[in-house]
C-alpha cells in the first residue's frame, strides 16, 4: 500500500479500505479475490508452459481451479472478518490446487490469517507475513535459495518490512523470480532434474510474482 492509504494509526484506512469493526471492506477483499484469480486465470498457459520444462506442467491449471474455487465463494469469504477470511481461504487452496504448491500456498494463506489483525497496520502485515513464510519453509522443508516460491516470498517480505511502496514491491518481486533462472533446483519436482533445472524460471516463484503484482496493484488502485 502507498503512504498515503496509510492513516494516521497506521491502518489501511483513508479512503474506506477497512470499515469501522476493523474488518476489511467487502468490496476490498472481493476485488483482491478476483484480481488474484484473474491474473492465475490469464497467466495459467505461462505457468504450465514453465512448469513443462522443468516439472510435470500442472501448475497452471493446479492454480486456476484453486483460485477459481476461492472466487466462486467470494462473498462467503468477504462476509468473514479478515483473518477468518484468510484462514478459509487458505482451507479452500488446500483443498484445490493440489500438487506440491497447494498445501504450500495453503499454508501461506492460513498462516497469515493466524497472525494478522483484523485491521492490519504495515508493521502486523509485515510481521504476519513473515511468520506465514516461515509456516510455509516449514511445511516444505525448505529455505531461499533452492529455486521455489520462497525466493518470490522472501524479498517481497523485506520489501514490505522496509516499507518500501506497492510499485516496489512488484519489481522486487518480478527481479525475484527472474532470479530463480540460474538457480539450480534443490526442492521439488524441478530438484530431480539437477544441473538441468538451471536456465528456467520456477513455476511457483512466478505465480507468487503474479499474485503480488494483483495485490498490491489492487490495494493502491483502491487507496
Ligand atoms: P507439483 O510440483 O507437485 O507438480 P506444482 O506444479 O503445482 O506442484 O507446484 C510446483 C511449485 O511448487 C514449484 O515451482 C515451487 O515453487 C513450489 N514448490 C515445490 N516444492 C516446494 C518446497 N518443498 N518448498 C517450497 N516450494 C516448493
Ligand atoms: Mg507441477
């Protein structure tokens, strides 16, 4: 988010971002659901394509159905105080994507919404950001620099942590996952492939750049 959705408390309040129960606005969450979905949905044939060369090419279809299934219970979701909102969420992705990176971006979703406020201010989104990293690294059993979505992850949490501004952000994020090229993959399905997983984005570093840029370009569009 920009200064200037900021308060002067610090919650993304302003223009309406956060209603006055410190929930986060319907329609604000609704847009975040169908900006995410949209982006996965557009993007859904470059992720199998890089999932091909390096993977089993599902990861675009494996993302569309989840992120398709979170869309058609929107509202179900938007009527829920933000971290229940995010905790449900991250319930369906599990349930739906499938693959390594389901439970993977499962356990994001419900981590954040474990640790998040109702109404965030920067540092709580920071914090609880980095926590639900760290429930992810957990769950998959790796760490930055093994050439997966925790390279997206990672910078993108410094990123907000040094409060840096939303288009910022999307470049770090766009930088991080280009950077996943040269890396050798040491988690997943790309890691059986060794030396020959060097010279290809990582799926999931991508997905999580495209995710980023729909969030964060919906957050100031709205601020
Ligand atoms: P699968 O590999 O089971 O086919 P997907 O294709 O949907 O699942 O997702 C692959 C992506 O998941 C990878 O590109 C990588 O970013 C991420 N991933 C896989 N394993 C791990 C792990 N152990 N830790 C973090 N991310 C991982
Ligand atoms: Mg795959």
């Amino acid at each position: 988010m920009s200064a200037e959705a900021m308060n002067k408390t610090g919650a993304m309040n302003k223009t309406g971002t956060m209603n006055k129960t410190g929930t986060m606005d319907r329609l604000e969450l609704k847009a975040l659901i169908s900006a995410t979905a949209d982006t996965i949905a557009a993007h859904a044939e470059e992720l199998t394509t890089l999932d091909q060369a390096i993977g089993d090419g599902d990861h675009g279809l494996n993302m569309k159905r989840g992120f398709e299934a979170v869309r058609a219970e929107a509202d179900k979701f938007a009527a829920k105080p933000l971290p229940d909102a995010l905790t449900a969420i991250g319930t369906k992705l599990v349930m739906t994507v499938g693959g390594a990176s389901g439970p993977l971006f499962g356990t994001l979703f419900m981590a954040l919404g474990k640790e998040i406020s109702p109404e965030p201010d920067r540092a709580n989104l920071a914090t609880a950001f980095g926590k639900a990293i760290e429930a992810v690294a957990a769950r998959g059993k790796s760490q930055v620099g093994q050439k997966t979505m925790l390279d997206v992850l990672q910078p993108v949490h410094e990123a907000l942590a040094e409060g840096k501004t939303p288009a910022e952000i999307v470049a770090v994020a766009d930088r991080a996952a280009d950077a996943t090229v040269p890396m050798k993959a040491l988690r997943g399905r790309a890691s059986f492939l060794g030396d020959r997983s060097i010279g290809h984005m990582d799926a999931g570093a991508r997905s999580t750049a495209l995710l980023v840029r729909a969030v964060a370009e919906t957050i100031e569009g709205r601020a």
